[in-house]
C-alpha cells in the first residue's frame, strides 16, 4: 500500500482491514457493491471521510457492473447507490460522497471513477488544510511550550484516505516541536483509540500514552491536558458535533477545567441542512460490541444493551470546529478563560 489508507486497483479497492490492527496488517480487496457495504457497516473501513471514498468507490462498481454494451442501467446503479449511504448513517460523508458522484452516474463507470479520484487526492491537500489551521489555532490558545493533548477515536490516515484530521493537527504540531504528550483514550468498546490511534501515533514517531476514557476527566482536574482535539462524523448548521461515543463527556470536562476543544474536519463533514444535533441520526451497533472483550463474554448471557456508535456535542461545549476553510464555528466558552485561570480553580 501506499501513503494513502485507500487505493483503486484494476476494478477493486484495496484497503488495510482496520479490524486485524494492530496485530495483523492485512490488505482487503473489495470488487463488488455487497463487499463495499460489508466492509463499512463492519468497520474494516471506518471514519467518516474514508466511508465516504469507499462508499464512492462502491458507485463506480456499480456503474460498471450494471453497464451492458456502453448503456449505463441508470435506474439500478441509483438503487445501489442509495443502498452504499444507507450503510451507516450518522457520518455525514457517507452521503455527501455517493450524492457527489451520483451526479456523473449518466456519464458511466470511467467519468464516475474519475470524480471519485479526484475526491481521493482532494481528501489528503483538504486533511493538511484544516490541520494546519488547526495546528495555528491551538498553539494561539495554549501555552508556549510543548503540549499535552488528549484525543478520543481514530482520526488519522485510517480513518480519512491521508494524513488525518486531529491526528493531522497532531502531526503538523510535532513537526514543529509543540508535542510534550499525546493523552490517547482507549475510545470503549471497539478501541479505536488503542488499536489505531496509538499504532498512528507510533508508526509517526510522535510521544503518546494510552488511557482509559474514564480517566480523562481526571487526567484534566490533574493538570495533564492543555487542550483535547477530536473529529466529527456530522457537524450541524447551529455548530453541534456527532462524533464517537465518548466526545461528549471529554467536551464537559474539558469545559469544566477550561481546557480548549477542537474539532478538526473537512467541510464535508458539514450539513448545513441538519439543524441541530438532535436531528441527527445515532447509530447504534450489536450488544455483542458490549457484552464480551476480545471474543469472551464479560456480562451475563442475554443482558440487554444500550450501544450508541456516538454522541452529539453541543455547539456551546466546542471552542472551535475547523475545517480546511479555517474556524468555521466557535469561538466561545472554554477558550475564553484561560487555561491556568481555570486550573486555579481545582
Ligand atoms: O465508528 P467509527 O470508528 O467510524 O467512528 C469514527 C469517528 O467517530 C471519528 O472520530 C470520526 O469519523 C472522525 S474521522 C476523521
């Protein structure tokens, strides 16, 4: 594989099988529609830009398949279409992506792959964009000095096509020498965090401990974090954050201490036409994601379960959403107090 976690292979995408890590670093090649759809509701591809390639990807097979002597069945690729945005709801990319090369189904299976091509190199230029904005914002509001930031999820190269988001910012961060620590949450019950985030962070070189998600509170009320960044599946027109499940606990710490928190996403991730976070659809995912750990149960058989993939933040708990077009919402409360005004008050 290359830099990028997604690439187009003679009619298939080829991607790492982010279920193996970090233990196994196994390549999946998805040729057919159903194999796209199984692998996003599975999270082997997860991550609210990369879902959205892949699922564009699933488009540009569909067309092929459903093309017989260069006539395009236009009405059978739109129902395969609908099927690849169904396949999780709460990201908005999802959508965004299969809507935007929706449009070129007419055109046929090559005019489709090369808008989803160009998708694929626009994902990595926008990632640095908002990274880098991000990057800038950050250091405005913290400390002079190396930091310590906490991040919740899977937000790298993973979970986009190339360089990543809040991992972005991290990266753009270290390159210039800001980075004491790297405070990651373990991101209950898939471990995004502790299977992809630390594997990210190591394989970039950038220092890092892993911590369990209930500790990050506390980590806060001890001093240990000067600002947290995280990413979104769906940012709203009024400035609320879905993100997963999780965020919105580290956003009301992080609020309680004063600590900035940034949210890092390409403007994809934006939906102007959701108003709020309670329009948002949450997914939500087998009780088995709950009841066992590493494929043994950990709760008494048949106990039922509440398994939300994630949470809505309130725009008024978010310093700063950034995207590649600069501070889109924010910025308010948390970030304006200062860090050590707030840690006085422990
Ligand atoms: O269920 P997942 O692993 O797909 O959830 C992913 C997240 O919540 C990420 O934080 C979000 O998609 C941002 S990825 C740049």
């Amino acid at each position: 594989m290359d830099d990028s976690s997604l690439v187009w292979d003679d009619g298939a995408l080829v991607t790492i099988d982010q279920r193996g890590l970090p233990h196994e670093v196994r390549e999946l090649r998805l040729g057919t529609v159903d194999e796209i759809i199984e692998a996003i509701k599975t999270l082997a591809i997860r991550g609210a830009p990369a879902i959205g390639i892949a699922g564009a990807f699933g488009v540009v097979i569909a067309t092929a398949a459903h093309t017989v002597d260069g006539v395009v069945d236009e009405a059978r690729v739109r129902a395969e279409a609908d099927r690849i945005a169904a396949a999780r709801p709460t990201a908005v990319n999802l959508a965004w992506a299969v809507e935007r090369v929706r449009t070129r189904i007419p055109a046929g299976a090559d005019a489709v792959l090369a808008e989803t091509l160009d998708m694929l190199a626009e994902d990595g230029r926008v990632n640095r964009a908002a990274a880098t904005h991000a990057a800038d914002l950050v250091q405005r509001l913290c400390a002079d000095r190396p930091l310590r930031v906490l991040t919740h999820c899977n937000t790298g190269r993973l979970a986009t096509s190339a360089f990543g988001t809040a991992i972005g910012t991290l990266r753009v961060l270290a390159e210039r020498g800001a980075i004491e620590n790297v405070l990651v949450d373990e991101t209950r019950p898939l471990l995004q965090g502790a299977r992809l985030t630390a594997w990210e962070l190591a394989e970039a070189g950038i220092p890092h401990r892993l911590t369990i998600d209930s500790a990050a509170a506390w980590a806060m009320a001890t001093g240990q974090v000067d600002c947290v960044l995280v990413g979104a599946d769906r940012v709203t027109a009024n400035g609320d954050v879905a993100n997963k499940i999780g965020t919105y606990a580290v956003a009301l710490a992080a609020h309680r201490h004063g600590i900035p928190f940034i949210v890092v996403a390409p403007e994809s991730t934006r939906d102007p036409n959701t108003a709020t976070g309670r329009d948002i659809v949450v997914e939500e995912r087998a009780a088995a994601e709950v009841t066992g750990f590493g494929g043994v149960a950990t709760a008494p058989a048949d106990t039922e379960v509440f398994n939300p993939a994630f949470d809505v933040t309130p725009g008024e708990l978010v310093t700063a959403v950034v995207t590649e077009n600069g501070v889109v919402h924010g910025t308010n409360s948390a970030a304006t107090q200062p860090v050590s005004a707030a840690r006085a008050e422990l």
